[in-house]
C-alpha cells in the first residue's frame, strides 16, 4: 500500500508506529520499500556517510536532486522525504517554496523536510500553500550545530523544554504534517507527542514518538566514523562487506579468481585459424 501524508495521520490517530530510514541510493531504496518501510527519508546527512564531509552543511541543492531522483525510482511505496539543505531555505520564503518545489519536480519527492522552530514557520507556511507537504525537525537541528557549539541534548532545562513545547505546536499550526525530534530527553519528546495531533518521528527522543528515524549506514554498521549513542546497529553489514572485499582482493592476487565457472567459452578451432 502507499504510504501518503494521510497513511501518517491515520497511523496516529490509531496509535500505530511509523518507521522511517534514510536513503540515498536507488538499490537501498528498493531494499526497504521491498521490506515495507513507511518512509524513505533522503537526508542531507548524505553530505556525511556519503560524500565525506564533516557536518551537512556543505550539501547543495544538486546533491539533493540527485540523490533523491535516485530513491524515488527505488521507492514504489514508501513515502519519500526530501532535506533542504543548508541555506536553501533560511534566505527568504521565496527560496524555500522554489527550493522545495525544485525537490518535488526535479528530484520526485512526495514531501520536504526542513529544520528550525519559530524561526521557519513562514517558510513552512508557504511552502504548505504551495501544496508541498512538510516535515518540521526541531531539537538537535544538524544545520545549526555552530550556534549550538556540538551536537548536544536539546530541551534539558525548564525554559529550554518549554521552548521545544512551543516549537512543535508552533510547526504544527504552520502546517507541517509530522515533526521530527531529535536528541531530546524520551519524557519530554512522549510530553510533545500527546500534545499534537500530527505524528513525531524520534531520533535519539525515545519510545514514545510516533515513529522512529535511523541513518541506515549506523543502523547497519557502515559508517564507523563515529556512532550516536541513539543508533541500535541491527547488523554488522559492515564487518561483512569489508569481508567481502578482503577475499575478492585474495582470490584475485592468487589467480582462484575467476574460476572456470565465471568464463566464457571459444571453440579451439576458432583459435587456431587466428594469425
């Protein structure tokens, strides 16, 4: 079955879990669509497991294109999210409703994801009127890990718990259709839930989210570089494809590979009339 922005709605009105993994790729996007993921998220933490940067920030609007083209030919009944990436949409409302439009046409998302709380509402607003649907992210907003000085837990204070409260109503009536938190204390993230009538969608926010978001390579074991301590690795893929990648360069430097198995046949009389 599809998976819609109402297929989200209904999953919280009837209290059923919406699971949600990155991709950025069509072959991993296949993978989970065939698994019967809900949503595909293409994430700008691209920038970080695939393309080697630091932080997402220096991920451009043609990264985001491409990668989602990629995942929305994978996707077949996943909902495929797209991230604005950094400073594609804090410039003005008129960039962000050109830049989502630009995911949506250019790119075949069905939704657009950008981050930020009061400070983003107009742009979700009219991004919103433009017909595009929104997913709002708040807490550890990744694009802002400079004026947050590191990736740190957000909402631990009483004015800063207060302040997250009033972010995700604040996104929510600006229209945004599901929320994501991330790196927010579980009771504060379960307090939020109750209180909006659209989904949340936790990473590192607890259980008591309406759905939960992972990076697939830390989900995985892919990306070693460092791990949140939010990620559960379901499987060490990584482990195994290194494995992989270690007997093939054996077998290759001892001449077992190819085998008689992996070749192509000529007649010898085909070869004796070569001069």
């Amino acid at each position: 079955m599809k998976n819609t922005t109402a297929t989200f709605k209904k999953a919280k009105e009837e209290k059923q879990k919406i699971t949600m993994l990155t991709a950025y790729d069509y072959s991993f996007a296949k993978l989970m669509d065939e698994a019967g993921i809900n949503s595909i998220l293409v994430g700008d933490s691209v920038g970080m497991v695939c393309l080697g940067y630091e932080d997402t920030l220096p991920v451009t609007m043609e990264d985001m294109i491409h990668h989602t083209k990629a995942v929305a030919r994978g996707a077949k009944n996943a909902l495929v999210v797209a991230d604005m990436p950094f400073m594609s949409y804090q410039t003005s409302v008129y960039d962000a409703v050109v830049n989502a439009g630009r995911l949506i046409k250019e790119g075949g998302a069905q939704a657009v994801k950008l981050e930020g709380g009061f400070e983003v509402t107009e742009q979700i607003k009219a991004i919103v009127d433009a017909s595009i649907p929104v997913v709002a992210h708040i807490g550890l907003t990744p694009q802002s890990v400079n004026a947050f000085g590191g990736f740190k837990v957000q909402g631990k204070s009483e004015a800063a718990a207060q302040k997250l409260l009033d972010e995700a109503r604040a996104v929510e009536k600006a229209g945004a259709f599901a929320v994501v938190m991330e790196c927010v204390p579980a009771k504060l993230a379960a307090k939020i839930t109750e209180e909006l009538s659209i989904p949340t969608i936790g990473i590192g926010a607890g259980a008591g989210c309406d759905g939960q978001v992972l990076v697939y390579q830390d989900m995985l074991g892919l990306f070693s570089d460092f791990t949140p301590k939010f990620v559960k690795q379901f499987a060490n893929v990584g482990e195994i494809v290194k494995g992989a990648f270690e007997g093939y360069i054996r077998e290759v430097q001892e001449g077992t590979f190819p085998a008689q198995e992996h070749t192509f046949k000529i007649d010898d009389e085909v070869l004796d009339k070569l001069y």
